[in-house]
C-alpha cells in the first residue's frame, strides 16, 4: 500500500478516536469542562499532563534542534524536565488545595483584586496565543508533507478536529482524548527511533545506542558524528558557542515556564485530592522521560543519517556529494513542502551541505571547488523525515505522521481550553457579568474556545519561527508574568494586589517587548539578534529570566510601600499551606 493512503488511513483512525472519545465524554456541566469534574485518576492524569505537555515543540521540533545544535540542545531538555520537579513542589498541591477552577481565579481572590484578576487573564491569552502557534504551525507541516494538501487546508482541518473535542468535551473530554494522544505520539516516537537505532548501531534501544558503536566503523556514535560535522565546518556535536549565562537563562526560563504554564498547571485541579496532584505529576515526568531519553538519540541518528546521504564519498572528492539528480525520493516529496530548498552555487549538478558561515572553513571551501551551502533544511522537518531517510517501511512513516499531528492537537486543545475558560470563567463570570446562569458560562465558554481556535489558526499560517523557538517565547512570558505572583501568592503573606498587578505588568511588557524586538514578532526587528546587542549576554529565548527578577522586585517594592493584604487573606495563606483539607472545586 502507498505512504499517502497508509498515512490517510492512520490520520483518519486517530481523527474518529478522538471524536468518538469527544461525545463520550461530553461536558454537562461548567465543573466537568472546566476542570473535568475533580474526578480524573491521577495515573491518569499524569499521562494526559503529558500529551498536554508534550506538544509538535516536543515532537516535531525538540530532537531536530538537537539534531543541528548538538549539546546546546540540551537545555530544552534540562528545562523542560526540571520544570515538573518545581511544580510538583511548589505550586501542584497548593493549587490544588485552593480548589478554584482557573489560575486567573486564584489570583483574583489571593490578590483580592479583580484588576489582578484581569491582568493575569491577559498574561494568560499572550502565553497561550505564543505557544499555540507553535503547535498549529505543527500541524500544517505534518498536513502538507503526509497528506499532501496546502497548508492552509491542513490547518482548517487540525482546526476543525480540535473544534470538535474542545468545544464539545471540555477538559473532561479532552483529558481521555489526551490519554488516546500520548498512546499514539509515545508509539509513533519510540518505534522509528527503535528501528533505526538497531539499523545504526545494532542495539535497539536508543537511549543505549546513543552510546554505542556505529555498524561497520568502530566509531561511537557521538564520536563519528564529531568528525562528520567538524569536516564539514561546523561546530563540533558535542560542544555549544552558547555563552554559560545564556544556557543558565534559557535553563531556568524554560523550568519556571513550565511550573507556570497555565493549560499545565489547570491539570492538577482535575484530581480528587492534594495528595493526587503531587503524584500525578511524578507520574507525568515518568511518562514524559519515555519521549525524552529518547530524544537526543533520535536527534543524533537524524543528523548522522542526513549527512550521510548528502556526503556519499570523502569531503573534497569530485565525486564525493550526492547527484542531485540522484536525489533519494524523500527529498523531492519534502522539496515540495518548500521546508527543504536546493540551489545548484557551482552548477556542477551536486549537493554541497555545510558551514559556509565559518571564515575559517572557507578557504578549504574554495579549494574543493564548492560556492557555497546549496541546502537548507527546516530544523521541523528532521523527526517526521527521519523514518524516511532511513528507508523504513511505510507504516513507519505514517504513524509517525500520526503522532505528530496528535502531540500538536493535544497541547492545542489544552491551550484554547484555558482561553476559553480565561474569557468566561474569569472575565464575564467572574468580574463583567456575575449573574450569569451555568448554562450561559458554559455557552460563552464554546464560543470563546470557537473564536481562539480561529486565531490559532492564522497564527499558525503565520509562524514567528521554529515551532520550538515559539514555544520557547512562551516559556519566557510565563516566567516574567504569572510564575512570580503564583509563588508569592502561596509563600509570601506580605505581597498585596497593587505589588502583585505591578509586578505582573512589567515581567509581561519588558519580557514581550525584548521578544518582539529582537524576533519581529508582530513588528519589524528593531535589533539585529546577534550576542553583542543581548542584555547581559542573554538571548530572547533565555530572557524571561530577567522579566521573572524584574516581577519579583517590583512587586516586593511597591508592596514595602503600600497597605498590607487583610487579615483574612493572610489566613487563606497559612490555610493553603496546610496539606490537609481539600474539597471539591468552588466556583465564585
């Protein structure tokens, strides 16, 4: 059977999977879609976390950075990780203690404001709307390569299945379809990545086989791709030109974006009790680590594999780089895409791939004849085009499809879930328009998530960037605004509203605003992106760091010089500390 009706047939699958557990698990009341009725087992829960979590920046784009990266990679893996142990510590079962449906809300009543209310409900929507353009620009890639269509009808359909369970299950419906996306994307990631480590190294697993010999050389694995790479004049593998405050500073922005990321953390309030919340998200990290250990094996063999087909002979022979006309088909059907582009420098009708960025290899460029990198390759593209330049059977290829489109579809479900009950629980409900009866919170809820799904998806038609890149910006803008007032919220009794408000504003603004003018997001670059224009040496992905210090200072600086919180407030504050004592959700 041909790979484009294998991939139909595996997409389609998936697609009534996740509709039929959709309309089993419908959302009666605002209770089961907002928080899924408090009554999700916490094994559970930790696997639903974990297709929350683990997104197209996790699946599609996480092992190809660290396919071009090499060990500056490592730092999405530290602080994505690390990120679960700060939340399973510090904020999971205090939350949970809380018992209120959203984050928003926790912050309204502990700031007892509903300005601070507001403003978190707008630090919540520029996070989500950041990273859900990561995972929708996910599935237009996964759509125009497998099924062959335009990206724009790809994103229309992505849209539409999520429209389905998101607006139909709420978080009831979209946690159980969630558990049915970490089935399929754990299966599609670790079966390829099984096949070609076995094919490589002839050990099967690959966290081993990362370690191991390469078949036929002698070499370990790491230690030939050194060589690879430095021939061909790029950075050695396993070292990084990444400053050590900048791995510091995307390493801590990453975890404290993690520990305050909004459709992560309304997870832990969908479990009966406090203890549940600590130990769903031990068992998320379990789940989480069987993707993870795997991915820097996948992003080394992808690299290894890619350098491979393009280099066929020694580095400098005249015959020593793929025909271009030769070409293996994988690259005319990704040509297509437009995601891998050749240009023919020298017209000598072969394939020239390296460093043309490097003054020193330039020379030694020259000399073989070569004009230039006549390749450039999408970092998306590696984990989906893995399978297929290692030659592996269809079916392969195509669960692989599968599984990319169910990581994107599952974090963005979670995403427009959290809009959706930002905009009707905490805006309309909670402040604008307090009388309105449940089914009317449940109805603007559908609506709200109908309207954010639109968005999402002309953000995803027009990316700010790699689709781990996006979501790392997210990452950012959840450290500098709600992590700060979240952690000052449960462990500090002296911040007050008009602290927590100003705190929030500036780690959003200052954070958003060095974002957007180094990367053009929204607007022109307004500053060339190179180190020596970075504050302190650290880049926009690592700066919410800085926006984080910034939300801490200001809001322990004007709290010293305003009214202290009430009495009572620092009383719920010692309560919430307490373990013992959670009930059901409360609504206000």
């Amino acid at each position: 059977m041909d790979l484009t009706t294998l991939t139909y047939i595996a997409v389609g699958l998936s697609f009534a999977l996740y509709i039929g557990i959709a309309i089993w698990a419908k959302a009666s009341t605002t209770g089961e879609f907002y928080v899924a009725g408090k009554g999700v087992n916490p094994v559970v829960n930790g696997m639903a976390t974990a297709a929350d979590w683990m997104s197209a920046a996790s699946f599609i784009s996480m092992a190809g950075l660290i396919a071009f990266l090499g060990y500056g990679g490592s730092v999405y893996l530290m602080g994505w990780t690390g990120g679960y142990c700060l939340l399973a510590m510090l904020l999971a079962p205090y939350l949970r203690k809380y018992g209120k449906f959203t984050v928003p809300e926790f912050i309204g009543d502990r700031y007892y404001s509903k300005t601070a209310r507001i403003v978190a409900v707008i630090c919540l929507i520029f996070i989500s709307f950041t990273y859900v353009a990561g995972q929708m620009r996910g599935v237009g890639i996964v759509f125009s390569r497998f099924l062959e269509v335009e990206l724009l009808t790809g994103l229309i359909v992505g849209m539409g299945i999520v429209f389905i369970y998101a607006v139909l299950g709420g978080m009831k419906g979209i946690t159980y379809t969630q558990v049915a996306q970490y089935c399929v994307l754990i299966i599609a990631y670790t079966i390829p990545a099984i096949f070609i480590a076995f094919q490589l190294t002839g050990n099967p697993l690959p966290q081993l086989a990362f370690g191991s010999t390469v078949n036929g050389t002698g070499e370990y694995m790491l230690d030939r791709l050194n060589q690879v790479v430095t021939e061909l004049g790029f950075l050695e593998y396993t070292t990084t030109n990444k400053s050590t405050i900048d791995i510091f500073a995307i390493t801590l922005a990453l975890m404290v974006g993690t520990a305050g990321l909004p459709h992560v953390i309304v997870r832990f309030f969908t479990v009966p009790k406090v203890r549940d919340a600590r130990s769903s998200a031990g068992w998320a990290l379990v789940f989480i680590a069987l993707l993870y250990t795997t991915a820097p094996a996948v992003g080394a063999m992808a690299r290894l594999n890619l350098t491979d087909t393009i280099q066929t002979g020694e580095v400098g022979a005249e015959d020593g780089n793929l025909v271009y006309e030769e070409r293996p088909d994988w690259m005319k059907r990704w040509e297509a895409t437009g995601l891998l582009k050749f240009e023919d420098k020298n017209g000598d009708g072969r394939i020239q791939y390296y460093n043309d960025a490097n003054a020193e290899f330039a020379t030694k460029a020259a000399e073989y004849g070569w004009a230039g990198n006549e390749l450039s390759v999408d970092r998306d593209i590696m984990v989906l085009a893995n399978p297929e330049i290692a030659q592996l059977p269809n079916w392969v290829i195509a669960l692989v499809a599968a599984g990319g489109i169910a990581a994107a579809l599952s974090t963005a479900a979670g995403l427009l879930l959290v809009i959706s009950s930002g905009v009707s629980h905490d805006l309309l409900k909670g402040t604008f328009t307090p009388n309105m009866t449940e089914g009317q919170e449940l109805m603007a809820g559908r609506v709200a998530a109908a309207v954010a799904i639109v968005i999402a998806g002309y953000l995803g038609y027009n990316p700010p960037g790699f689709v781990a890149q996006v979501v790392a910006f997210a990452f950012g803008l959840a450290a500098s605004s709600l992590f700060p007032v979240i952690i000052m919220g449960i462990f500090s009794k002296k911040v007050n509203r008009e602290g927590a408000i100003a705190g929030m504003l500036v780690g959003l603004i200052f954070t958003m605003g060095y974002i957007m003018s180094y990367k053009g997001i929204f607007i022109p670059v307004l500053i060339e992106n190179v180190e020596a224009n970075w504050l302190f040496g650290i880049s926009p992905e690592g700066i919410g760091v800085v926006g984080m210090l910034l939300n801490f200072i200001v809001a322990f600086a004007v709290s010293k010089v305003t009214a202290e919180p009430p009495e009572h407030i620092q009383h719920m504050i010692e309560d919430i500390r307490v373990p013992k004592g959670a009930g059901g959700a409360v609504d206000h």
